[in-house]
C-alpha cells in the first residue's frame, strides 16, 4: 500500500502540535515550581519576621512601636504574595485540586498572623502588672504561627510531589511517544524523498525503483504519458538501473542544452580490487556491491547529470555545477559514502568495498569521448599512487595527457 504525502504532512504537523503542547505544560510545570520555591522563601521569611518582632525589647517603647509597626506591615505584606502567588497555581486548580485547600492555610495564616500582631501590640504596651501574663500569651501565639507555617510548608512539598510524580509520568510517556514517532516519520520522510530524487531525473534509467507516495506515482505516471518519455531498455544496465554506455551518451546528448552551470566535472570511478578477471566475490553479492554503488551515487544525481555503469566494476559521473570546487567536493563525498557501505557475508566479517576515481573538468569543444579517455588516465595513474582516493589532473604534474 503505497504512502499519502499529504496524509504524512498532517500527521507531521499534528505531531509538532504535540511536541509543542507537551513542551507548554514542562514550561508551565517549570514556572510553578519556581513558585513553589518562592512560596517556601516567603514562609520562612515570615517566620524571621515574627521572631524578630518577638525579640524587640520595650525598654525604648517609642523605637519598639515604630520597629513593631514595621514587623507587622511586613508580615501582612507576606501573605499578600502567598495569595497573589496562588493565582498563578494552574496545575493545583484543574489537575490536582488543592488549590482550596491552600487558600483555606492562607486564610488561617492571615488569621494567625493577625493574633499574634494584636497580642504583640497589647504585650509592647502593656503595665509591668499585665506583662507576664501577655508575654505568655504572645509566645503561645508565635509557636501557634511558626507551626502553621511549618505545616503549609509541609503540605507544599507534598503537592510539590504530587506535580514530581505527575511530570514523571508525563515525560516518560512523552519520551517514549517522541522517540518512536521521530524514527516512524523519519522513514516516510525518507521515502518522500527518495521518490523525489526518482522524479527529479526519471530518464537515468531507475526502471526498477518502486514508488512510495501517491502522489509521486501520479506524478510519474503523468510524466511517463508525456511524448518523448520512454525509457530504452537498451540504454540501461540490467544489474544497477542506471545507464550503460550507450545510455550515457544518449542521456549527456538529451541534457546537453540543460547545463546552466559554468563547469562540467567528468569522473570515472572504479572499485579497487574488483574487476571481471579478479572475481573476489560470489555473482549475487557483486550485484548487490554494483547496485549499492550505483544507489549511492545517484542520490548526488542532479536533473542535468547523467551517470553509467562504463565498465564491470567502472562507473562514469558528469556532473554540471558552479564550481570546480563543489564538483570534486560531491564526487569526493561519493567516494566516502562507498567506503562507508558494509555488506553483509555469511559467517565473515562484514566486507567494506573503496572506489578510486579519476577527476576531470571537461571542455566545451572536447569530445565526450575523448574526455572520458582523460579521466581514465587520470584514474589509471591514480591507482599506481593511492586507492580509495579521487585523483584530478594536477596531482599528476609529470604526466601528459
């Protein structure tokens, strides 16, 4: 059952929504938890504060009242925070549901807090007779703070935990829902492309690949209705699907007119240590090296390239680019792309097959012949030098072509 495109790109889109949404509620859990920590500082703040305010000595009344006025302005201040804090307590109010029961410790807070205030007032201005008993009452009243205070902070942690656990799950699942999405799409988007590749040069000969998409078989069979689009089953080599030699110059006549590029690099690549008198492996696993190699290659292929199988283990690539430079640096990545290929043999190490090529900007007024000749030379006295590497002219300065 061939792909949807269309159908992909939705579900690729619903998928970032959902990466998106997943990574709001991490920020949200995040923001929350810096105010959970702000929530405890506040509290422990409080508790500073009223034992400051416990401690202030009445032998200067007048300094004691305005530092008791300021003590006490402070703690209510505190609590204002916890409130406005509260407010922003998303996951307590619609997942957890103990938003209610922390306003209900806020309010007995502010209650307290409000005792303990008016017995300190009472106790700072109290006669010699009274003070006792109001000194009395005022610890009573810091210890029944200070334990309140303990308890929020203990009921906090426990939310804190609560909202741990529930991030817990939630990254985990996210995790594992991500990582195998990443790999499902990352194989369709693969085949996406692939097909485009197909498309993009249909007439190099791929007569065997198999469309993925819907969208590109209609393409294709477009395309393939169109007059003139008929692929010679001559021109192609039966082992790799792309080209022979007569498909290479009928193919390099075709697209001739279609370089818009300033420079034509002509290479012929060959395998080291293959070729049809050296025989190293079985008939099936050579086609499988050949049609590796012919794969690889033609994912480098550009609408006007043109590549071939040339000989047994020889492969020719003209490609048309802007640069010299850019023309070797993708027929070198060809080169590396092959040397990383493994190819699997029964009871034996995995075997790993190098090409060596040689790399040649052709002229305008030369023959196609007479440069694939070139490149041959090139490649020939490369191998004498150095295998596995793409060797151009001017690494050969006492050879004349």
């Amino acid at each position: 059952m061939k792909l949807s495109i269309k159908k992909i790109f939705s579900n690729i889109s619903l998928f970032m929504t959902f990466a998106l949404l997943i990574a709001t509620i991490a920020v949200v859990f995040t923001f929350e938890q810096g105010n959970s920590f702000k929530k405890v500082n506040i509290l422990n703040t409080q508790k500073e504060i009223a034992s400051a305010l416990h401690e202030l000595d009445k032998k200067d009344l007048e300094l004691t009242l305005i530092q008791f006025n300021g003590k006490s302005t402070q703690l209510r201040y505190q609590i204002e925070k916890l409130y406005d804090l509260n407010k922003y307590d998303t996951i307590g109010k619609y997942i957890l549901g103990n938003s209610q029961d922390y306003l209900a410790q806020l309010e007995k807070l502010s209650m307290l807090v409000s005792e303990f205030n008016t017995k300190a007032f009472k106790y700072f201005n109290s006669s010699d007779n009274a003070e006792i008993k109001l000194k009395e009452s005022l610890d009573v009243s810091l210890e029944n703070l200070n334990n309140h205070i303990s308890n929020i902070i203990f009921k906090n942690i426990e939310y804190d935990n609560e909202k741990f656990k529930l991030l817990q799950i939630l990254a985990i699942s996210t995790f594992f829902v991500i990582f195998i999405l990443t790999f499902w799409y990352q194989r369709r988007l693969r085949k996406i492309y692939e097909d485009i590749i197909f498309l993009y040069s249909p007439k190099s000969g791929k007569i065997t690949y198999e469309v993925h998409t819907i969208e590109a078989d209609a393409i294709y069979i477009r395309m393939s209705r169109r007059p003139g689009f008929t692929v010679d089953q001559a021109s192609i080599d039966p082992i790799t699907g792309i080209n022979n030699n007569k498909g290479l110059e009928n193919t390099y006549a075709e697209k001739k007119g279609m370089k818009a590029s300033s420079y034509t690099a002509l290479t012929v690549l060959e395998v080291d240590d293959f070729s049809k008198t050296n025989k190293a492996f079985p008939q099936d696993l050579t086609q499988s090296i050949l049609k590796k190699i012919a794969y690889t290659i033609s994912l480098y292929e550009q609408s006007a390239d043109v590549i071939a199988r040339s000989g047994y283990n020889q492969f020719t690539l003209i490609f048309s680019r802007e640069t010299k430079e850019q023309a070797f640096k993708e027929v070198d990545a060809i080169r590396q792309s092959i040397s990383e290929l493994k190819f699997a043999v029964q009871n034996q190490a995995p075997i790993h097959v190098t090409v060596s090529g040689g790399f040649y900007i052709k002229q305008k007024n030369v023959a196609l012949n007479r440069s694939i000749d070139d490149a041959k030379a090139i490649l020939k006295w490369g191998k004498t030098q150095n295998k596995n590497k793409i060797h151009q002219k001017k690494d050969m300065a006492n050879l004349s072509l």
